[in-house]
C-alpha cells in the first residue's frame, strides 16, 4: 500500500520502512495553463497517480515539490531557476538516502525543455560524486506521460501535437477535479496556437544585442502569446482521462514492484 508521509508520524514511517524501501517524490510547478484549467494541473500530474494507486503501489509518497521551471511567463506562473530547483531536488532526495531509502524515483509531472535538463543532471551528478552511494541506491527519473501509451500518442499526433493544457491535461482534469476545469476554453490566434502545437519550445524567444556566436542568447517568451494552450483542449473527455489515468497507474505500480523484487 501506498504511505503518505504528510499523513504519517514517525512511528508510522518506522513501520513502513518495514514494509517498502522506495520513496516517491511527486514534482509539479505553478503555471498558467490556460483560461480552463487551474494553475496547479502539472501538480496533480503527479500527485494523482499516486492517490488514485492506492493500496496497489509499495512505497512511501512524499509530500508534492510544487515549484520549478516553467520558462513561460504568462499570468500565475511561478519560475524557480533550474539551477535553484536542481539544488532543491539534490537535497531533497540526500535526506531520503540518510533515512535508508534504497529507490528513490521523482515523479516528474510538468515537462519543460530546461527543467528536465536540470533534473536530471542533477540525479546524474548524485550519483557521479559519490561512486560508494551510487552501488546502494537507484534515482529515477519517472515522467509520468511515460508511463502512459495514450498520453505519448497524443504528443506523437500528426500533423500537430497534443502538448502544455491540450486534449490529454484536460482530460485528466475532467476526471480526477472536474470542478477545477472551465467550461470557456480561449486559444491564441491561429497561427500562433498552431506553432505552438508544432514544437513545444516555439513559445521562447531568443535574442543577441549583435549577432555573433559568442554572444549568448537572452531567451524569454513571445510577445504574441497570450494564453498559452499548445494542443486540442476540445477533443477532451473524462473517458480519455481515466484511461490515461489507469495506464499511469498500472506502470508506476509496475515499476516500483520491479525495484522493490531488486531491492531484496
């Protein structure tokens, strides 16, 4: 069974460490997504995976990490550095290794070009500086769209893709806070929704005061973007959500029994 450690006390970790050596550590960001949905979708991306897991899943589920790197700049979205977030999640996951966690996956439930970069040289760099801790442990990086063939069919559609607050999120809001989720979904122009729907990272707009290539770009948002839906909010259904839903499920659970048989 699942172990929810904002729920438990020391007794209650005591015992179960007894019964699983794997600690999750759901990661999300406050971020606009849209007119839609909530600001805090990318959090019960990964929060919700492990509730809905329930008594299926082996493992102690820390409380949600809720801010990192958007890289938009829209309304309501919080940026934390990639470098501050890196530092974070280092820490984080030490502290969890003194306890005498031997699986620690993060749970990753926004994507982000750069935030991904940063963890995982992060959970790369753990590893690399302490050659002894990296015989004794294993650091995953879970995204949790990975662990759904539905969710990553939707970012492989053709001709445009279905990314940030598009068919697959809305869905998945539907079903796990339908009252969260706006009935009025608003799109950029045209053109716009459609470039973002091409490539994930349209949305940055980089700049060099000379154009040399030594001088290092200043990258930031364009000016254009105004809401900031990249896929078909439209197409949604609470039918599609709880059938991403159960996919993400039935391969977290999967997962963590397959580090679990290894960890003994």
């Amino acid at each position: 069974m699942a172990f929810y450690m904002e729920e438990m006390s020391v007794r209650d970790m005591e015992r179960a460490m007894e019964k699983t050596s794997t600690v999750i550590i759901p990661v999300g960001v406050v971020e606009q997504h849209g007119y839609h949905l909530p600001l805090s979708t990318d959090m019960h991306n990964s929060v919700q995976v492990t509730r809905q897991a329930g008594d299926r899943l082996n493992a102690v589920v820390a409380p949600i990490l809720p801010y990192c790197f958007s890289g938009g700049t829209l309304l309501g979205t919080v940026n934390v550095s990639p470098n501050t977030f890196g530092l974070m999640i280092s820490e984080i996951c030490s502290e969890f290794v003194r306890m005498g966690f031997k699986n620690i996956i993060v749970l990753l439930g926004h994507a982000g070009t750069d935030n991904k970069a940063a963890l995982k040289n992060t959970l790369q760099m753990l590893l690399r500086r302490d050659e002894e801790l990296a015989k004794k442990i294993t650091l995953s990086l879970v995204e949790c769209w990975d662990l759904s063939q539905t969710w990553l069919d939707g970012f492989a559609m053709l001709p445009e893709h279905d990314f940030h607050a598009g068919m697959i999120e809305t869905s998945l809001m539907m079903y796990w806070k339908p009252e969260l989720v706006q009935d009025e979904i608003v799109m950029d122009d045209e053109y716009t929704s459609k470039m973002m729907r091409t490539d994930q990272d349209w949305f940055e707009k980089r700049e060099k005061p000379i154009d040399h290539p030594f001088i290092v770009e200043k990258v930031g948002q364009r000016d254009e973007i105004k809401v900031g839906v990249m896929g078909f909010p439209e197409r949604a259904t609470r039918e599609l959500g709880e059938k991403v839903c159960n996919e993400m499920v039935d391969g977290l659970v999967e997962y963590v029994n397959m580090l679990e048989s290894k960890s003994k």
